[in-house]
C-alpha cells in the first residue's frame, strides 16, 4: 500500500510545468495573447474564436526526473529505479499542471472607425494543480524508520493545492496615443472543486534509548490541515450521480465564487523600442459551497518497544491512543483562497523596415511595420513558498503579409534547453495558431523534463484598407 501511495506521488510529479507562456506573450498576431496581456497593441476591427477550439493547451514535464527514470527497459528493477527518484529529489521539487480549454471568445472596436478603443469578452475552463515533492513523507512509506533512527520526518512537506473551475471575463483596452496602450480585464471565477492543503507542520521522530537497544522513543507532532469544497459529496457512501456531470455542473453554474483582475501596458520608448508588462489573476475565490475541513491535530508519545498501529492482538491499544492523542476532526467553515499571479514585462526592439506594399501584419507602431523583433521577457509566478522566476529570450518575424513565426529560449527551473516555437497564419479571415515548448524533447517524449504545447483557431476581420 505504502509503495501504491508512493508511486501515485511520483506520477504527479511526472505532470508538472509552469504556467509561462512565454511563445504567447505578446505575439499580437493571435487574438489570446491578450490573455496574458491585456494591454497588448492589437489593433482588430472585431474578431470572434470557434468556440472550444479557439484555445486548448496541455503541459506535462518534471523538474527532478522524467518517465523514462521509472519506466525504462534498462534492466533495472522497478524498486531500484523508485529509491533512485526519491533520493534523488529534494522537497523544494515541485508537481504543476495547468490546463485551460477557452469556450468561446470575442472582441470588437467601439467608437469610429479612428477609435483605438477596443472591448473583449469571454469563457474559458481551467485546471490547477500545485505539490511540493513530499521528500521525507516518501522516504517513510518506501523504507519506513527502521533504518533512520534519530532522524525527524518533517510533516510540512505535506504541500499542495488542487482546483478545477470556470472564468468569465470581459476586457478593455485602450490606445491613448502613439506611445502608449493601457487595459485591464475584469473576471468572475467559479470554482466547481478545490482542494487545498498548505502550511501544514509537524514531525515524526523515532530515538533509541541508551543501554535499552530494544525501546524506542516514538514522538509524532501533527499540525495537518486539508480544505476542500465541492468535494464532500462525492466520498459519501450514499452518493450516487456522475462525478463527472455533477462536477461540470459545479464548475459552470453552482460553483464557489470569486472575483479576480487583470492589467497591462504597452509603451514605445522609441518608435522601434517596445516595453510591455502585465499581472494576470490578481484575484480570489470564496469557497462557500460543499465545504469540509479535515484536521489531524495534536501529539502522541510512546515509550516502549517499536510500535505497531494495528488494532488485532494489540494488548496495549497503541492505536486508539494514537487516534485519541491526533484526533481526524471535520469543520465546515468557509474559506477563502488566492489565486495564482501571474506577472509578465518584456523588453522589444523590431527592425527591418520595408516597404508596405511588400505587406506585414507585424504592427510595430502607427507609422511604420517591422520583418524583424528581438528581445527579453521574464515571468514571475506566485507560490505558497517562493516565487516561480523564467527568463526568456525572443526572436519574431514576419515569414509572409500574414504568417508570422516567434522563436523563444526559456531558462527556469524544469530546463536550461527549453527553445519554444510558435506559428499564426491567417488565411482568409481564418486565423490559425500553434505553439510548442521543448522542441527538442519531442525526440524522445519520455526523457523530457517538460512539454507544452498550445493551438487555437479564430477569425479576424479588419477595416478593408488593413
């Protein structure tokens, strides 16, 4: 059972990345990167997504080791091959995925024809999930404590947090003048299921009394704490709906609410010298429907030879003290959770000037349009420890009038070899778009540390002189 938990652990830590989408930001030629910037300089006469497919992403990678070191045909044996990932992890390795699906999208220009004023709405599902690789928990459940005598099993690296919902947002952004684009969105978040359990402490503590090699001291500290809300009824005995449709239900029409906020700017210190920077889910979600709180809190000591927590031909009843000394009790008290933020800035300086007739859909500026961009981006996300940093290097052109190609290489914590690639083409009205992380990992998809990858479909419509 222990190496059945242990395994269902690692597999999680397989699917991590980070929510950086890096080859998106500002590739102003596809319609989401407003999403991550809300102040991006697009300049559409209006533009609506096929819905469902306007975009979808999936990312999977890992920060410490990849499926090949579990799963390999190498001739070594599965439990090997686990000692070998836990030992080689540490607690600061973290599990991450995130996965969205917009539902539909759209934005249209107000005022005239001149007006630089623009509003954008939509509705996209969203799936989060956060853990700190649990290195002393792992420890335990595979080798238990019979050989770390003396060492404490820290209870805090028990840290994660898990929500799927829905958001619905609409936008505004503005040109004010050839220097300067300012926008913001406003979002309302429903949360169908949420799971979070953080700043937990405690330890568990094995020693060996001097002279007595066959008495032990056994000290167990508990400050363990999970909330959940939409949750709760799915684990009751009597519960017999579809998990699933229940569960979408949840999400989009009776979930737990929140309000959230998002900001950018875009500011031309030069014609050809672009600053942009953006915070994205400056917001929270006040869990109030469905909600459990399970706690296990206290302490337990026992002196005595090495206890066994079975509750058959156990003279002593060293279970049901323990069970008396760290209660399980359920709370239903609302709660309230933060949601990740996302915060974005980028450095760009376009150049190779051409000739409008020879076309681009690259708009540089009001004047003039640019083949050619490079520049800098970094990326900062909030973590219940510490902050998630990425810097990313850029390159952009103009292929042809509307096929444009950005080219990135991103350094975090994952990889120091993450070169992305991204396409938007329109043909027609028809826009379409493809971005890839990790190129390289694509060679052989069970060594990778990370994959990622993003494609959406819209049509565009400009004024009829664009």
């Amino acid at each position: 059972m222990k190496k059945r938990y242990l395994l269902l652990t690692l597999i999680f830590q397989v699917l991590c990345f980070s929510q950086n989408k890096q080859v998106l930001y500002n590739f102003t030629s596809i319609p989401q990167a407003s999403l991550v910037n809300p102040g991006a300089d697009v300049s559409y006469k209006f533009y609506f997504g096929i819905p469902v497919l306007s975009g979808v992403s999936a990312n999977l990678g890992s920060n410490s080791f990849s499926a090949y070191d579990l799963f390999a045909n190498n001739g070594v044996g599965f439990n090997d091959k686990l000692r070998n990932v836990v030992n080689k992890s540490s607690n600061k390795d973290r599990t991450q995925i995130n996965q969205q699906l917009e539902l539909f999208s759209g934005g249209f220009r107000i005022g005239g024809k001149e007006s630089k004023s623009y509003i954008s709405f939509g509705a996209y599902q969203e799936f989060d999930f956060l853990m700190y690789f649990p290195k002393d928990l792992a420890i335990l459940a595979l080798d238990g404590n019979k050989d770390y005598i003396g060492k404490s099993f820290n209870l805090g690296d028990l840290n994660l947090r898990a929500e799927v919902l829905s958001v619905f947002h609409v936008g505004f952004h503005k040109k004010l003048n050839d220097k300067l684009v300012l926008g913001g969105r406003a979002k309302i978040y429903s949360s169908g299921a949420n799971a979070t359990s953080t700043h937990n402490s405690g330890y568990i503590y094995t020693g060996q009394s001097i002279g007595t090699p066959n008495v032990y001291d056994q000290v167990i500290t508990s400050n363990l704490e999970l909330r959940t809300s939409g949750l709760a009824k799915f684990t009751k005995d009597e519960y017999e709906g579809n998990i699933a449709s229940d569960l979408a239900h949840n999400t989009f029409f009776n979930g737990s609410l929140g309000l959230g906020l998002d900001l950018g700017i875009t500011y031309y210190l030069k014609e050809n010298l672009q600053f942009t920077a953006s915070v994205i889910d400056l917001g929270f979600v006040n869990h109030s429907k469905d909600i459990e709180t399970l706690t296990y809190k206290g302490s337990y000591t026992y002196n005595g030879v090495n206890p066994s927590f079975v509750t058959t031909n156990d003279p002593e009843d060293v279970f049901e003290d323990f069970k008396k000394a760290i209660p399980r009790d359920t709370l239903y008290n609302k709660y309230a959770t933060w949601r990740p933020t996302k915060l974005y800035s980028s450095i760009q300086y376009s150049f190779g000037e051409f000739n409008p007739d020879e076309g681009c859909n690259c708009k540089g500026s009001k004047n003039r349009r640019y083949v050619n961009a490079i520049g800098g981006q970094m990326f900062a996300m909030t973590m219940p420890n510490k902050p998630y940093v990425a810097i990313t290097a850029f390159y952009k052109r103009s292929i042809f009038e509307k096929l444009d190609l950005k080219a990135t290489y991103t350094y975090d914590t994952f990889s120091n070899k993450n070169i992305g690639l991204g396409l938007s083409g329109t043909l027609g009205k028809l826009n379409m778009y493809l971005l890839v992380d990790n190129v390289f990992e694509y060679a052989d998809v069970s060594k990778a540390n990370s994959l990622a990858f993003q494609f959406g479909f819209n049509f565009i419509f400009q004024d009829s002189e664009d």
